[in-house]
C-alpha cells in the first residue's frame, strides 16, 4: 500500500492495511456523520489486539483521545492517540454491530455489518483471526449517562475531521465504515470514510 495514498472504507464495508511501527494512521470522517469501527492487530501474533476492556482500566475512564497509549489484551501499547480534531466524542464500550444485532432490530434480511466488514477485511489482507474483538467506535456519540443508561445520539463531529494514531509495534488496522441505519448513529445515513497510512 502506496505511503500517504488515500484508501477509501466504503460506506457499509470495511478495509485494513498493514502498518509498520512509528507511521501513523490518519482516518477521515469525510462527511462528518460516519462512524468508523477500528481494530488494531499485532502483524506476529493476531491473538494480540487492541482491547477495549483493557484500555478503560489503563485508562480509569471510558473515553480515550489526544495523547492516549491504546493497548492491547497483553497490556502493551498497540497505538498511541496523537491528535483529533473532532469534538472527542468517541465510544468504547458497545460491541460491534452483528447479523444478531440487526435480526434483533426488526431485520427479516441479511444486513452488512461491522463484524463481518472486519473478517471480510482481515480475509482480503490474507489474515485469519479466531475472534471479533470490541472495537474502538471512532466518532460513536453513545455517552454513559448519570442514570447508568447508554444512549445512541448522531455523530457530532464535521466534515472532513480526523484522529491520527502512530503505531507502536508492526501492525494491521481494520476499519468499518458503520452500516447502522436504523439507530441515529450516522444520522441514520451510512457513509464513506477514509484513511491514510503516513
């Protein structure tokens, strides 16, 4: 993959790329309604990834940004958060969407989703993973609120606003362009995105 070439994640699909240690990561919120589910593997050992439930106890809160190491299930640093130039709104809690999810929702039919997107990615990049790890929900405006309640509001980051993360150890990234389009997630209008490696 071309160095600072821009890879669309199209709009209900996923894409990954292999990122060496020290370049970085920039993903776009082109439209700026879009949220991106995000992945991150060790490129050696794919049972090491990016960990949700790890990070929020590193962290001692349930939303990273701008200067946060990521780290995976092993504990170790996997991306370090550099910049962000959206309002910050993003989620670490909920789980990737699934065919359950949307069966769940009232769907009779086969709907695109993000647990899919990421193997059909990792598939297309030759990769083989055993499990769907939580992601981290770039730009999921989904707050915890002072009743304990999870909410699903619209995406409140603009046009064209972008996080940046460089890799602390040889990696692959996967991304979903969401395809939730039932919840307001993404103004109920799934959209592309994009990313660069840098």
């Amino acid at each position: 993959m071309a160095k600072g070439k821009l890879i669309e994640i199209k709009a209900r699909h996923g894409k990954g790329a292999f990122v060496k240690k020290g370049q970085k990561i920039k993903v776009i919120n082109t439209h700026g309604t879009q949220v991106v589910d995000t992945w991150a593997f060790n490129a050696e050992n794919f049972r090491e990834f990016m960990s949700m439930e790890h990070l929020r106890v590193s962290l001692g809160h349930y939303r990273a940004g701008k200067g946060d190491p990521l780290i995976t299930n092993l504990r170790r640093p996997i991306l370090k958060w550099q910049e962000d130039t959206s309002p910050g709104v993003h989620d670490t809690m909920l789980a990737a969407c699934d065919r359950y999810r949307y069966q769940l929702l009232g769907c009779k039919e086969y709907h695109r989703n993000c647990n899919d997107n990421l193997w059909e990615a990792m598939i297309e990049l030759g990769c083989h993973i055993n499990e769907t790890p939580s992601p981290l929900n770039l730009w999921q405006n989904t707050p915890v609120e002072k009743d304990g309640r999870i909410t699903q509001h619209p995406a409140v980051s603009k046009k064209g606003d972008h996080v940046l993360f460089r890799a602390e150890m040889d990696l692959v990234v996967c991304f979903s362009a969401c395809p939730q389009d039932i919840l307001p997630i993404n103004s109920k209008s799934p959209k592309s995105a994009h990313f660069q490696i840098i």
